[in-house]
C-alpha cells in the first residue's frame, strides 16, 4: 500500500464556516480483500480527509464481516477507532488482545500491528491523525 498522500490531493472537509454534515452513503467503501491481496478478507472501508494542515486528520467508516482469515495492519499513526455496531476481535504486536463491542473505543497507537481477526463482525467509526490512505479515499 502506498502512504505517500500529499495535502492537495483531497478535497477536506473541514471548511468554514460552521457546522456540516456527511449522510449515510455519501463515500462509497473500497474492498480491502483487494487491496490487501487476500481473498478470504471480508472488509470494507472509506478514509474522509478533514484537515490538511501539520495536524493532518482524517475519518473514516471501517466494516468487517465474519470470514476464514483475518489480517495484519500496521499503524505509523494515532487512530481512535469507536465500534458502533457487532464486535472487533484484535490483538496486537505487544501480547494484548481484545474484543470490542458496540460502545467499545479502541486506541491504537503509532508503531503498533494490529490483527483483525475473522471472528470479526463489526462497523466501526474512526479519527486517524494522518492524511487519508491513497488507496482507502
């Protein structure tokens, strides 16, 4: 995958002034299967770029269905993530492993790998403090 997001690649949604809105289905998900190059994977997700600034922020809606195999990420950046519906059976590079319900936040911090596991069956919500991820906008 290719980090190399630049800040005038994005149209961001932090814009003045005042409040805005993002309805249910305004973004379009992307199949991680296809992305990761693992078929089994059964996950979607959509990064939304806020800010561009040195304090870069991005949202994102991030969906994962029950399946044989799980996968690894590896975070070089700050996320909260916020379960919304189902669960997230994760676990990490540092022995910690964790199963996050609706109402669960998860916070995953730089230089951590994370495993989704396919016992997975969730939608999460989620603020990264980065730019979006090319192939995930």
């Amino acid at each position: 995958m290719s980090r190399a997001a630049t800040k005038d690649n994005y149209t961001y949604l932090s814009q003045k002034p005042g409040l805005q809105l993002i309805k249910v289905g305004s973004y379009d998900m992307k199949e991680l299967n296809t992305i990761l190059g693992i078929p089994e994977v059964k996950s979607q997700i959509i990064d939304i770029p806020i800010t561009a600034n040195e304090n870069a922020a991005t949202v994102g809606l991030y969906a994962m269905q029950e399946a044989d195999k799980g996968f690894d990420f590896k975070y070089d950046f700050l996320e909260m993530k916020t379960v919304v519906t189902g669960k997230f059976v994760l676990s990490d590079d540092q022995g910690n492993s964790f199963t996050a319900e609706a109402g669960d936040v998860v916070i995953i911090n730089p230089g951590t790998t994370v495993t989704f596991h396919g016992e997975s069956d969730g939608t999460a919500v989620y603020v990264a403090h980065r730019l979006p991820e090319p192939t995930f906008a």
